[in-house]
C-alpha cells in the first residue's frame, strides 16, 4: 500500500514538473483579447499549440518556459495593423513561419528563441522596428527548402543587433527597406548572410558571418555602409565574403575577410569605396567586373591571398594598399615603395574570364607563369595597377610562442637517429 | 644512399622544407584551407620531390646499364622482375630516409616555435609522390642507353608532368570552349602523376571546392566511396604499370644485345 502510495506521489511531483502539464483554461488568442489596449500581458510556462492575430498595442511578455508552436503553415504570431507590439523572452518552435507582421509601426522583438523554424520573422510595409538579441536556428536539409530568418519588405527605420542566425537560407532579407541597421550579428551556415536587395540607406557594423555561402550579397542598392565586420570561410563553391551588385555609394571599411573563396566580388558597382579592410589568406581578394574609375580601392592590407586583385580589364582606383608579396624598396623612407605594384596577372584575368581555368589555381606551372608576370608586367600601366603601396601593414599578426619540450626532444632524437643509420650505412 | 648525390639532395630537400614551412606559418596565422602556405608546401613537394626522384633513380638504373653491372647481375639467378623490384623498393627507402629527416627537423622546429607544423596529409602525399615517381624513374632508366640520356629523359619527363601540359591545356583553353576544357584537364589529371597527386591534396583535404563550379561533378563523384577506391586503383596503375614496361624495355634489350 506504502509503495501504491508513494508511485501515486512521484507521479503527481512529475506531472507538475512538467511545463506543459499547467492546466490552460484560456488560448493564448484569448488572453490577448482581454488584454487591454497598450497593456502588458505576462505568460507563465506554457506551451500554447495555436495561430494568434494582433490588432491592438500590446506588450507580450514570456518567461524562460513559455512556448508558442503552430499546428498548420500559419504564422504562430500574426500582427497587422498594430501601431506598438513588443514581445519579450518566448520559444517559437517546430512551425513553418514565427511572426509575421503587416502595415504596423513600432514593433519590438527582444530575446526571442526560434527553435527549428523552416522562417524566423517576415514583416511587411512596417516602420520603427526593433529585433534584438533573436537567436533563430532553421531546419536542416537545402537551403532551397528552407526560408529566412528575417525577412523585411518595404519598410523604414529598422534595427537588427545583437541575433544569432543559423541553419536558414537568408540570415536577413532585406527588399526594399530605408533606414536599416544591422549590428553585432552573428549569422553562419547558410546561404547568404545579409541579402539587401533595392536598399537605400542601410549599414552593417560589427557582423559576423561564418561559413555562409555568401557573408553579405548586397543587390542593385545605394549608400550603404559595411564597416567592422568579420567574414570567414565562406570557401564553398561560388561562395565569397561579400558580393557586391550593381550598386552605388557603397562603403567597405575595416572589415576583415578571412579564408574566403573570394573575399569582395564587385560587379557593376560605381561611385564606391573599399579602404581599411584587411584582406587575409583567401583564394582571390578582390574581383572587379564592370568597375568603373570612380570605385576606389585604398589602404587595404592584402596578406596571404593566392591572387590579390583580378578584372575583367574594366578599370578602378586602386591606390595605396599593402600587398605583402611587394618586393619593390622605400629609398626616401615616405612609406610609400618606390615602384608600382602590378596585380595584372593573366591566369588571374583567365580565371575571371574562363571558370574552367580554376582548376590550375596555384598549381606549380601557375606559380612559374606569375614569376614571369611579375617580371614582365612591370611596364604595365593601367591595368590593376596601385602607383603608391604602402611599405608597411597596418595589421599585426597576434602569435602564441608556445614551446613543446617533448616534440624538441623528439624531433632532435629522430634527426640524430636517421643520420646515424645513413652513416653507418655509409660506412658498411 | 653512399651517392654524393643523394647526400646533396637530402640536405637540399630538407633545407627547403623546413625553410619553408618555418617562412610561411611565422608569416601567416594557422588556418585550415587551401591557402599560399599549403600551396607552397604542395608545390614544393610536387617541384623537388619527383624532380630528384626521377633524376638518381633513373641514372641508377642507367649506370647498371652502362657499367655492365646489369649484364653481370644476370648471371646471377636472379630474374629482371627481382632486379626492377630490388631497384624500386631501394629508390623508396633512400626517398623516405630523406623524407623522415625532413619531417624530423620540422618536429623539432615545431617544439622551439609552437608555429610550426607538418599536417598529417602532407606525409601521406610525400609517401604517394615516391611511390608513384620511383616507379616511373626505373622506367625512364631503363629507357636509358646511358647516364646522360637519363638524366635528360627524367628531366623532359619532369618538366612535361610539372608544366608543359598544363600550359598545352590552358594555351588549348583559349580556343576551345569550357566544357571542351573541363573534360581535357579530368583527362590530363589522369594521364599526368604530378596532376594525379595534386588532385589527392584537395580530395583528401575535402577541398575539391578549390577546384572551382566547373568541376562539381567530377569531384563530387571523387569523393564518393567508388571515387576513392577508383583513386587507389588508378594509384596503383600508376605504380606497377611503368614498373611492368620497364621489364619489358630491359627483356627487350636483353635479347638485342
């Protein structure tokens, strides 16, 4: 009877344990309509399986707990027509679409977890917006099955900081939209990590992109403004740390571009700059095609790039960068080498020209065909050409001396042991 | 291995390898990938190594030849198959002495530096490079009618593997269209060893990407299971197929002369 007694007890401990196990006696749909107009409804931890629509000014408020899934292809969360929305601290999980959001202003989304969602957010025809600190993790399989984790249509004055995105197809779409910022996001694994297409008056700083196809793919926008970002191994096929199309009053500054395929592809781009950004280890640097004179390529540091600039024979501005295969001196000490340095390298201009040619890459007939042009292209006048490299990176390589007594002794052991066996042998 | 030669190129060998890769990681931050340090070491290996294979191992067998140790050798009971294979297995050890030696004073460097280290790939590559060139060495030896011939045969052969028929393909890439060029250079990677090698690096370093869109396919069917094993079977192609020519070349001579 004890026993009865005590597997009746534990039961009821386990079941109230359980977050979904509190009793609900209203939807969450419910609870949103008696909410009072502009006032704050607080949700404890439940888990509510329904589709809600806002119309009012409300304050949603989660707690660690509180889960909200949708049980068809609806939005779990659908705002239109909402003049101010904040929702705060809630799990959307195993739905098609999160929030959707539609002719409404003022909206505020801070912590939010969007937990394998095929799209995080999708807002249209909005303004003043906030997305702060969402971490949104997609479904896996193609990208082509899956949707963005932001998307933004038509709207103005929008800020994106501080999310972690990963596993969608888009980290954030932007079409359309005036006035965004995008700052300290993390967005790694898909395939574009911002995807701003007719943008006007957008900056990205301190994002990071990690192993996307493409970090930033920036589409037939003008003055934006990229700066302090951090893009590596973007190194699949096609992929590239940022691509920049057919746009105008575009800024690259100080960004880092690391271990990517190709770090900046600039095609059709006019009146843009690209200055202070350190360009380290990647398969090409910089692409121009279609450039024009009024691009500028200034003070980048090109470090460990198997090739550093390539054209399409278009021209641009490219003055006063650090290439570190520069082999030309500093006679008066200005800082500036006292030669050109020519980037023109014809399998570099094949490459751009013919795909195929990629699989010669670096190869050891490709490394003696560039010496040559190294020596020939000296001549070389307008082609890719930068008449003042500075002397000296603006970069320092932070390096950890750590030394290991028992690889020392190993390597020193080995060393002495083979040339005892070949003299020996010589002697024999 | 008593060769003032081989001396030579095993301090020369391990010179530049150790040079380099002390150069190249000091320089440059550690990062996985295909970046100017692992291109210079997979040049590095795919310039010296057969360069120096081809040329001792293809005089070795040559000066046989000449000097008449060969003829002498057959009066021994010891069959042509037993000569070429004593040869071969004897051109690899003294190629893999020279081998551990260099990655011996790479370990030892990595122990004072921390910066400097050897990726595991790169040995194996080194091991396949002998394995494949000491083959074709004996062959281009047993071509040979002396020590000079052989050392030039070695060098035309070294040159066309290392660069002339890239350069044939990438001149040919400029009148042909791309996908005529995709499916000569599959060819040529198959024909050609050092090609062979370099595209084990980027298979094996699962960084067939490297090799750009045009080769998706081709690269993708490489990485598969059956492409690996077909890699091995081609490898070993690549081994015993000059090996069995060059026996062919020596039974031939035999009964001319």
């Amino acid at each position: 009877m004890k026993r009865v007694l005590l597997l009746v007890i534990l039961f009821i401990a386990f079941m109230l344990s359980v977050p979904q196990a509190h009793a609900k006696t209203k939807t969450l749909q419910q609870l949103i309509d008696e909410t009072p107009e502009n006032g704050t409804l607080q949700l404890s931890n439940v888990l509510y399986k329904e589709n809600v629509v806002i119309h009012k000014n409300i304050t949603i408020k989660g707690t660690e707990h509180t889960v909200l899934e949708s049980l068809n292809q609806k939005p779990v969360i659908q705002i239109e027509n909402a003049e101010h929305v904040s929702i705060n601290n809630v799990t959307l999980q195993n739905s098609y679409l999160g929030i959707t959001g539609e002719k409404s202003q003022h909206l505020h989304f801070e912590n939010l977890h969007f937990k394998n969602m095929r799209s995080g957010i999708q807002l249209y025809n909005t303004n003043n917006v906030t997305l702060k600190h969402l971490k949104i993790t997609g479904i896996q399989g193609h990208y082509s099955n899956k949707g963005n984790g932001i998307a933004l249509y038509n709207s103005a004055n929008v800020k994106v900081q501080g999310n972690n995105i990963q596993h969608v197809q888009d980290g954030v779409y932007i079409e359309s939209v005036n006035h965004i910022s995008l700052s300290e996001n993390k967005i790694d694994n898909g395939r574009y990590g911002i995807h701003f297409m007719y943008t006007k008056n957008a900056q990205a700083t301190g994002n990071t992109f990690k192993k996307n196809v493409t970090g930033i793919m920036l589409m037939m926008s003008q003055n934006v403004k990229m700066y302090d970002n951090h893009l590596y191994d973007q190194n699949g096929l096609n992929a590239s740390g940022m691509t920049l199309f057919q746009s105008k009053y575009i800024k690259v500054f100080a960004n880092i571009f690391q271990n990517n395929r190709t770090a900046i592809s600039a095609q059709n781009l006019t009146n843009s700059t690209m200055k202070n950004n350190v360009l380290l280890m990647n398969q090409s640097a910089i692409e121009l095609i279609r450039s024009n004179e009024k691009n500028q390529v200034k003070r980048n540091n090109f470090i460990g790039n198997i090739v550093n600039l390539r054209s399409d024979g278009t021209g641009s501005q490219i003055v006063q960068n650090y290439y570190d295969d520069y082999a030309g001196i500093d006679v008066n000490n200005d800082g500036i080498g006292d030669r050109n340095y020519v980037a023109l390298q014809s399998f570099g201009q094949w490459m751009v020209r013919q795909p195929a040619y990629q699989y010669f890459i670096e190869s050891p007939s490709v490394v003696l065909l560039n010496e040559i042009d190294r020596q020939t292209n000296i001549i070389e006048k307008e082609q890719l050409v930068d008449q003042e490299p500075l002397m000296q990176s603006t970069m320092t390589i932070e390096r950890k001396n750590t030394w290991n007594f028992w690889k020392l002794v190993l390597g020193v052991g080995l060393v002495f042991t083979i040339l005892w066996f070949w003299r020996k042998e010589i002697q024999g | 291995m008593r060769s003032r030669w081989m001396q030579l190129v095993a301090v020369l060998f391990v010179f530049v390898f150790a040079a380099i890769s002390l150069i190249q990681q000091i320089a440059l931050p550690d990062f996985n990938g295909f970046t100017r340090q692992t291109a210079s070491f997979l040049n590095l290996l795919l310039f010296l190594l057969p360069l120096f294979i081809l040329t001792i191992g293809s005089m070795g067998v040559a000066s046989d030849l000449e000097s008449g140790w060969f003829s002498l050798l057959k009066t021994y009971p010891m069959t042509i198959t037993q000569y070429i294979f004593g040869k071969y297995i004897a051109l690899i050890l003294s190629f893999m002495l020279i081998l551990c030696l260099a990655f011996a004073v790479v370990l030892g460097m990595s122990g004072i530096s921390g910066q400097v280290h050897l990726p595991l790939l790169f040995v194996g590559l080194s091991i396949m490079t002998v394995l494949l060139f000491s083959s074709i060495a004996i062959l281009c030896g047993s071509f040979a009618k002396n020590r000079l011939h052989a050392l030039a045969l070695s060098l035309v052969v070294w040159a066309v593997s290392l660069l002339l028929l890239s350069y044939a393909l990438m001149a040919i890439g400029t009148v042909v269209a791309g996908h005529v060029l995709q499916k000569l250079t599959i060819i040529m990677l198959h024909i050609n060893p050092a090609e062979w090698v370099r595209f084990g690096y980027f298979l094996f370093s699962d960084q067939t990407s490297v090799l750009g869109p045009s080769f998706y396919s081709f690269t993708e069917f490489y990485s598969s299971t059956v492409g690996y094993v077909l890699y091995a079977v081609v490898t070993i192609l690549w081994i015993v197929i000059p090996l069995v020519f060059a026996k062919w070349v020596l039974m031939k001579r035999g009964r001319q002369a």
